[in-house]
C-alpha cells in the first residue's frame, strides 16, 4: 500500500466525470470502478446485484428520511426479514472499496468513497460540475431524452447523488470543503480537464499531508 494512489471523483449527472475518470485511468495504468463496484459486493457478499442496485446511489434516497427499505424478494438470498438495511449493504460495498484501496491505486466513482477512505495517505478528491448547456447535451445523447427529460433526469440524480453523499459522509455533496479540488470541465473541456487532475495529482502526490 506504501505507495499506492486514490483519485475519488464526485460528479454531476452529465458533467463528464465518468469519462474523465476512464481517461484518467488509462493515462496512469490504473483501475477504474464505478458500477464495477456492485459486481465486487455481489460476489463478495453472496448477494444479488440487484439487491446492491436498489440501494445504489441513484435509487430510492431520500434526503429527509434516509434509504427506504428494500422490497425485493430478500427471502431468496436467505434472510429471515424481507429486506436488508441499506446501512448493511453501504457497509459491504465499503469493505470492497477499502480491500481494493488496500492492493492496488485505482479509480473510484461516486459512492462515497472518499469518505470511505478518508484516512488513506495518498488521495485526491475531485468534484466534478458542467454548465447546463454542456449537461443537458450529454444526458440527451446517452439516454436518447429530450431537452426538457434530460433536465429532469438531471435534477432527479443530482439530488439523490446529494442525498447519498450527505447521508453517509456528514459532508455536504458538490462543497468546496469536501473536496481537494473542484472543477468545471465545461471550461476547459474534457481532454484538458483530464490534464488538469493529472497534473494537480502529480503535484499533491509530491507534497507530504
């Protein structure tokens, strides 16, 4: 672990963080996870994925009343109780993102990694946001929504993103303050942005915390 390196990257829902993140991870040689994460506590923990996806960190989140309890078929996986507290499986998808940490440097999308790993000696904490313009675009050529869709399904993630975050971490999403650094890739684009981390990266990396 001596010398392995985190990037955690927060984004908004269209911002480009996920394609940064793979650019980032192919520049440095190193893995990448974000809905890779699901499948690791699926098999780790012997549970389904769905079970995972439904307390993922774009479903079913509150931001006043926490996670509602899962209502799938819970009975399957051979519990008693017909649903799992989310608290349960954000504690499994954790122990993935710490085991991992621990082996290798890598990539980490959302889930509140950063939190997670808070005591890791060699992180970055990247906040990534987009001009509306730029995000509503994204979100239209990936999900084939219109303008108007586009902007809801935006502001629908962005606030269970938040919700999430905020829950669990007792930060607040989006926050300068929660951050290493925060980032427009509108402004610069999405190549040069990547540039950007990499080199901020490569400058904290060098300075003892």
């Amino acid at each position: 672990m001596k010398d392995n390196f985190i990037i955690n990257i927060g984004r908004q829902l269209g911002s480009g963080g996920r394609q940064i993140g793979r650019l980032l991870s192919e520049r440095l040689g190193i893995s990448f996870y974000d809905k890779e994460l699901i499948a690791l506590a699926s098999k780790q923990s012997g549970l389904s994925k769905e079970v995972f996806e439904e307390a993922d960190e774009k479903k079913r989140f509150t931001l006043t009343g926490g996670f509602l309890g899962i209502k799938t078929s819970i009975m399957d996986e051979g519990f008693s109780n017909n649903y799992l507290w989310n608290e349960t499986l954000f504690q499994i998808q954790s122990d993935v993102i710490r085991d991992l940490a621990r082996e290798k440097s890598c990539i980490f999308v959302g889930r509140c990694a950063d939190y997670i790993l808070r005591d890791h000696p060699r992180m970055l904490n990247v906040f990534i946001s987009a001009g509306q313009d730029d995000r509503i675009k994204r979100v239209e050529d990936y999900y084939g929504l219109t303008g108007k869709k586009a902007l809801e399904l935006i502001e629908k993630i962005d606030k269970k993103r938040a919700g999430y975050y905020n829950y669990y971490s007792n930060k607040v999403w989006g926050a300068a303050a929660s951050y290493h650094v925060c980032i427009n890739s509108s402004i610069l684009g999405i190549e040069a942005t990547t540039d950007f981390i990499q080199e901020f990266l490569k400058q904290k990396l060098q300075r003892p915390e």
